[in-house]
C-alpha cells in the first residue's frame, strides 16, 4: 500500500491533467460585469490609502505553505492584529512547506482548494487555467486599486503581460518588486585577492585573469570549484553566464527561447552564438584547468568542503550560502580566510540587473466569485498585500511593539524583538512569537521595504546591481493547450540534448569545430518547430492584443 | 560469525573426539572459515554506515563539512538534538506517531487476519473472486486525486482514520498469511470443530495460537510501514498538530535546505547545520523501531519462511 502511495505521488501530475479536462466541461463562467451580489462586507469607498475593513466580521480560507523555522502559531499578533485592522480572520489549510506544490495540486484537482493560494510562481499557473478551478484574476483589477496604482507607477506592465494566457487573461497576482532584486553571484576569497595584489573582478575576463593569478600562484588547485550542480550540472555558474550574454538563461533557470529584439523574433537560446561564446569562455578555465571539471557534477557539500579546505577560492553565492555556509566553513578550518560576495561580473550583454520584477504569487480559487463577500476578499487581498500600509504590516508588524521608527521614518526592530540575528539576544523573534516577516503575506514591494532586513554588506551589493539597467521582459507568447501539449513533448529531449552537448563542449569532449553539427542535431530534434510555434503565438498575441 | 562450542574443544593431549552427525572434514573448515569472513564483511558493511550517521548527528557540522566525521564523533555536540528537543510540536508529533502507528497496525492485523483465514478456506464460494479483488488492487489504483475525494467525502480527514482505513490491508502481506494458515493441517480445524467449537472459536483458539510467527510479523511489517509513512499523514491532516513526526522531520529538513528560504538571511548560529540535522532526523526515527526488531527478529525469519514455502 505504502509503495503505491509513493506511485500515486508520481502519477500526480497526469491525474490532474486528466481532471482538468473533466473539470473544463463542468464551468459554466459567471457573469464577470455584475458584482451587486457579491458585495457583502465590501467598502463603498475603497482606493489608494484608505485603510481597508470589512463593514461585516468575514472569514476566508487560505493554502498556508508552514515554514519550520516559524511554524504556525494560532496566537501570533499577526492575526488577532489583522482582525482589528480589517474585521478578517483566516481559516488556514497548513501545508509543509516540503511538499506544498503536491498539495496545492491535489487540492485544485479535487475542487477542495481554500479560496486564497498563495506561494505560487508563475509558470506553475499554466497547469491550472484549463481546467477553470482558477480565477482569472485580470478581469477583476478594478477591485484592487493599490495592485493597478503600483503596476502603473512602476511601470510593470511588461512583465505582467508575460503572464497573460492565450485568452489575454492572467490567472495569478504576482509578488511585485520596484527594483529587480538578483542575488546569486560568485563568492570570492578576498585573503587570496590581497595576497596576490589583485582588484575584485568585474567582468568575466576579469574573473579568468583572477583565476589565472590564483592558479599561478597555488598551482595545486583548482581556484573555482562551483556548486548547484543537482539535479542539472552548474546551475548558478550557466545561468549567470548566459544572463551576462543577453540570453534569457540557461542552468537551473534553462530557457529554450530567447527575445532577439534586433529581429523581433524568438531564438533558441542555446543554438545562438551568444550560448556558443559562453561556452568556449568555460571550456578555456576548463582547460587551463582553473575549473574544476568536478564543478558540473559534484554535490554542493563536496563543493563546500573544498571550499573550506583551501583547495578553491571561487564557488557560486547567494546572500546566506555566504553568511551560512562559506564563512563558519572557513571560520572552522582557517580562520584568516576572508570571503565576499562580489557583484555578478559584466559580460557581452552589458551592465544589466537580469533579475525579474516579478515573483511569486497568490491565485484564488474560481468559487469564490459565487461568494457573497467576493468584493470584500479582493479589497482585503488588494490591501494586505498590495498597499504600502498592508505590506508594512506584514513585514514589520505593529508600530511601538514589534518596530519603532527612526527620525527619518525608516522601520527599525524594537529592542527586544530579534530576526535574523539583528537584534541578538532580544527575548522575542519577530517571526517565531509574532508571525511577522512571514513569507506567505510579505514579499515584494520597494527597496527599502524588501532590503529592510539585509545585512549591510548586502545592501551595498544590492546598490551596485540596482545601478544597473534593469533586462527588459521578452514579449508574451501564450500558447494554447494542445500547443503547450505539443512543446512540452519537444521539450524534453531537447534540453536533454543541449544538457549533454553543453557538458561535451565545456570538459573538451567535443570539438568546437564541431558546433554547425550540434545545431543540426537540435534542428532534428525539432528546434525549429518548437521555434514556429513560439514565434506565431508571439504573433498572434500580438494581432489580438 | 564462527563461534566455537567450549564444550567440543579438545583437552590436554587426548586425541579429538571424532563428532557425531556431519562430519568436519578440512574442507567444511575452511568454509566456516570462509563464511565468517565473508558475514563478518556484511556486517561491516551493513553497520558502518549506521555508525557512521550516528557519529555525523553527534558531531559539529564543521567537521563534517570538512568530511572528517568517519566512526567517531568530532567535536562532540547535543545542539542539534536539543534543538529538536526543545520543540513542543516535535513531542506532539511523535506522539502522534506513535498512535497511528499503534492505531493503524491493529486495524490492519485484525482486518488482514480475518481476510486471509477466509481466504484459506479451500470451500469458500467465490474464493477466488475475493482473490481477484485484493490482488486486481495491486495492480491498478484509483489514482491520488479520486482516493483524497473519497476519504474526504467519508469525513475521514483530520483523524487517524484517514492513515488507517485506507491501508489497513496490504495485499502482499494478506497473500503471505494466507497460504501461511492454508499450511496448517485442516484435521486440526476439523477436529476442534467435532469437538464442538464454530468458526470463530477455531479461528481464535486453535489458529490464532498456532499463528504467532506469522502474526508477530505482519506486526513488524506494518509497524515499520506506517511508522515511516508521511504520505497519506501529508495528504489528510490540514494541521501541523496532527502531522506525524515524519512529516515534521521532512520539512524541516527541506526549511535548512530548501530554496524557500532565499531572500531571507537566517542568523547563522540558528540556521540547523542541515548535515547534522540528518543524522539527527534518521537516529530519532529509526531509533524505536529498531528497539522493536531483537524482540521479534525470532518470529520474523520463521514467519516469512513458513509463508513462503507453500504458494
């Protein structure tokens, strides 16, 4: 019984796209226009500013990811907060933050999803749209006034229309960021730099003239030893190459197309010269044997380990591998070591932040437009997270208890209240004992409010990569059911191919003379169908919108 | 292991006694010999990686990322199991645990019982429907989203009926104890009942007695599958405080490893060194089932082997 239930765990994914379909029959779709139903507990006056909170003491269900460094506490401040503040209280469906995208799936498959579903990216709505269990949330911003106040003022709707379906609609209300927000980047030892007299690089041929330095002078070891090589081999170390050469990405965020704005048109993002260039770079440190070639295989606890033994320098970072991992690491085993973060180096495409203005998000269940309170939940959705006030309250939590302010107005953690270390030994933790800073209600917003809890060494890193110009977000391209059906079946074997092929060209396996050959292969594995379809339903978005 | 009887050793001088039954003969040396080198490697093998783990979870995370943690604590620290200690959800959930386990291993045994003996029975009308049925189960499944509705819709979710109703029979375990009671001689049925005795007194008083190899091990078998399972826990219980410790184990492995936490930089003498973190998780959820196996390891080989020997 039990084994089957891990078979079950696996068949999840068809199952639900077989009810999906069942499901399609069965929607008859509600009048979008008239709301005169759905008004109970709403505010007649609700927009930018006004405190929002509902005439009528309301409940709604929500999908609540419990996080194990603050499991749920039925006590927090948070809640008994948020129902003075707005006469709503939350019936919570907790979830392990382990498995909560096998749940969430379940739950919408078997109808029995709360109303509000938080924590979901982007490309995980696609699986949902067919099958009608989720509203489409675009038909319906006129009820959110701090949502279309911010898309307008941070001019985000490009990115939004990348999450628009076939029907021109969107299904999810994403988390939004003012300023694009990347964080992983190389993490370099700075004792080796300064002992070989050497500046902090800034573009990659920077960073292979650093690589050289450290070989020359420690000529037993590989000087970069990279990690996040599961399950695909070099997540971090590819991505970051291939967003510096302009492409859309490549690694752990593998895209298989790429905007061509010269062209207006998609490329296939690992047939381009731009790919080409980035991996001959890489085949260069491999062969001058500064890479590790163990980097595109190996756990990141090897990596690590390395790390610590001084038999590398450079491994990939984000802001807590280095606070977390690298530097105990290195406190443990050689205390003179020192190791930063430097920011991402430049490449062909230019000084450029890749990172995205948009994140994860809240769906909402298509029952709750039967719902007599609709109108109050989207107010109240559109006030908790959306607006300046709403999400001050979710990160910080309530003035003179949970955070005082400055002379300046900028938020500081009262004295007896710890997150992340900021306030050692404070009795209280702003997340354990008061629900704050919970990453269900708080994300997004300015950057002030997003780098509030950032150590000062982040925050500098974060000021040199918001002085670069943000990537602008390719055009939508929404392709219709049997299309997605049709690319996810030419999906796989080409990412398997380009996967492959890639690890050929870095470790020297295969020849770079040999690269018109590798794009013919692609070409056979249907690349340029792939390409026809992406690039006509860019077209068609583009005569229907 | 070669184990030598005190008993059989030579004394003094006087020539060996020559041994009745099997005669040692060099070459049966030589394969005990053989033998105990070869099992004593198992049990290397078996054990070190279990020593191994219990080192890592005793030991402080800089050296094992150093990868210098082998059979031997290094830097002997508690932090992590008190950390996991100190946790009131960490006791509810292993108590919970314990009592679907206990729960959920009853129910099983009964109704597994009670299906295999009437399996048993040559002159069952319909026998080998019932058969189909169980053994059509292991072949084709509902899928996920149809059992959750229908547990759901039975109100079952949120109770321990939800892990142990939908489980309670293996299909596997049901065939091994059928052809384990088809194996006992039916003169005995048959004379309990010339003795006056119905159906429900010869299956508790003569084939129950006679069935405690095989029940101490579907026992073991279930108790171990359940004690492990988070699945069906992860699938019907929509609060934390019904999780088994399984599932709290789970996550909050995934909360010290997991993506989710990006963005968010945790103080780093609160971030739960994940490798030790694992060591700790598997010693404290391997540690009661294992107390369970001496007790009925004896059982265990003979219950299994008498099953198996008639199909």
């Amino acid at each position: 019984m039990f084994r089957r239930s891990w078979r079950h765990a696996a068949a999840a994914a068809a199952v639900l796209l077989a009810l999906g379909s069942v499901t399609a029959c069965g929607d008859d779709s509600s009048d979008s226009e008239d709301l005169s139903e759905n008004r109970a507990g709403a505010m007649e006056n609700y927009a930018v500013g006004t405190q929002f909170k509902a005439t009528e003491p309301l409940s709604f269900s929500v999908l609540y990811n419990n996080h194990p460094n603050y499991p749920l506490k039925e006590d927090w401040l948070f809640w008994t907060e948020l129902q003075s503040r707005t006469n709503v209280s939350l019936e919570k469906v907790s979830v392990p933050l382990s498995d909560y995208n096998q749940k969430r799936s379940l739950l919408i498959g078997a109808g029995d999803a709360p109303l509000l579903i938080p924590k979901t990216y982007p490309p995980d709505v696609h699986a949902y749209v067919s099958s009608g269990a989720i509203l489409p949330v675009s038909d319906y911003l006129d009820l959110m006034p701090n949502l279309k106040d911010k898309i307008e003022k941070w001019n985000l709707k490009p990115e939004i229309d990348t999450l628009r379906q076939q029907d021109g609609k969107f299904y999810l209300l994403p988390g939004l960021h003012e300023k694009p927000w990347h964080e992983y980047s190389l993490a370099v030892r700075t004792d080796i730099l300064e002992e070989l007299n050497l500046e902090v690089p800034k573009t990659w041929d920077d960073v292979y003239t650093m690589l050289k330095a450290m070989k020359a002078a420690h000529p037993d070891v590989y000087p970069f030893s990279d990690r996040f090589s599961q399950p695909n081999p070099a997540g971090n170390l590819l991505n970051m190459l291939a967003v510096s050469h302009g492409l859309a990405g490549a690694g752990w965020n593998f895209q298989h197309v790429t905007w061509n704005a010269q062209a207006q048109q998609f490329e296939y993002t690992a047939a381009t010269e731009h790919y080409r260039h980035m991996l001959e770079y890489l085949n260069k440190l491999v062969a001058e044997k500064l890479l590790d070639p163990e980097s595109f295989t190996q756990t990141d606890d090897l990596a690590r380990q390395k790390l610590a033994n001084g038999k590398s320098f450079v491994i990939s970072s984000n802001a807590q591998t280095l606070v977390n991992d690298y530097r105990p690491d290195l406190a443990a085993t050689n205390p003179k070591a020192k190791i930063t973060k430097i920011p991402l180096p430049v490449g062909p495409a230019g000084e450029i932040n890749p990172a995205s203005r948009l994140e994860n998000g809240m769906m909402i269940s298509s029952k709750a437009r039967e719902s007599k309170n609709f109108v109050a939940m989207m107010q109240f959705v559109d006030w908790l997270w959306y607006s300046d006030e709403g999400q001050e309250f979710a990160k910080w939590g309530v003035e003179g208890t949970t955070f005082v302010r400055d002379a300046a107005g900028k938020p500081t953690l009262a004295p007896d209240v710890d997150m992340i270390g900021l306030n050692p030994g404070a009795p209280k933790h702003l997340q354990k004992d008061f629900g704050f800073g919970n990453g269900v209600f708080s994300y997004g917003g300015k950057p002030e409010l997003v780098q509030g809890f950032f150590s000062p060494e982040e925050q500098e890193f974060q000021q040199v990569m918001n002085a670069r110009a943000p990537k602008s977000p390719p055009p939508p391209y929404p392709l219709s059911d049997e299309e997605r059906e049709q690319v996810s079946l030419w999906e796989t074997p080409l990412k398997d191919h380009v996967y492959q092929a890639t690890l050929q060209f870095i470790l020297g396996q295969r020849d770079f003379a040999q690269w018109d050959a590798y794009v013919a292969e692609l070409k056979s594995k249907s690349m340029d169908a792939y390409l026809e379809t992406v690039n006509g339903a860019y077209k068609r978005f583009q005569e229907n919108n | 292991m070669v184990t030598v009887d005190a008993t059989e050793r030579p004394t003094g001088s006087a020539p060996r006694p020559r041994r009745r039954g099997i005669q040692e003969t060099r070459g049966y040396r030589v394969f005990q010999v053989v033998n105990g080198i070869i099992l004593t490697l198992v049990v290397v093998v078996t054990l070190y990686p279990f020593v191994n783990i219990v080192a890592r979870s005793l030991s402080d995370e800089a050296y094992i990322i150093a990868g210098q943690v082998n059979l031997v604590p290094r830097g002997f620290t508690l932090d992590t199991y008190q950390f996991l200690m100190s946790d009131p959800l960490f006791w509810t959930n292993y108590r919970n645990t314990v009592f679907y386990t206990v729960t959920a291993t009853v129910i099983s045994i009964v109704m597994t019982t009670c299906y295999a003996y009437v399996l048993s029975k040559k002159q069952l009308k319909g026998r080998s429907a019932l058969v189909g049925i169980a053994v059509f189960t292991m072949f084709f499944t509902g899928g996920l989203i149809p059992n959750y509705v229908l547990v759901t819709s039975l109100g079952l979710k949120n109770s321990v009926w939800a892990i142990a109703l939908p489980n309670a029979i293996n299909v596997f375990n049901l065939l091994v104890m059928k052809a384990f009671f088809e194996s006992l001689p039916t003169e005995l049925e048959e004379a309990a009942a010339v003795d006056g005795l119905n159906t429900y007194g010869i299956l508790l008083r003569i084939v129950l007695p006679l069935s405690k190899a095989i029940v101490a091990t579907m026992v073991l078998f279930y108790a171990v599958a359940f004690w492990n399972s988070w699945f069906a826990a992860f699938l019907y219980m929509d609060r934390q405080e019904l999780w088994p410790v399984t599932v709290y184990l789970r996550n909050l492995i995934a909360g010290a490893t997991g993506a989710e936490n990006v963005g968010s930089i945790t103080e780093a003498n609160e971030v739960q060194a994940e490798a030790t973190l694992k060591a700790v998780t598997i010693v404290l959820t391997t540690l009661p089932i294992l107390l369970v196996y001496p007790f009925v390891q004896r059982y265990f080989v003979r219950g299994i082997m008498l099953g198996a020997v008639k199909g």
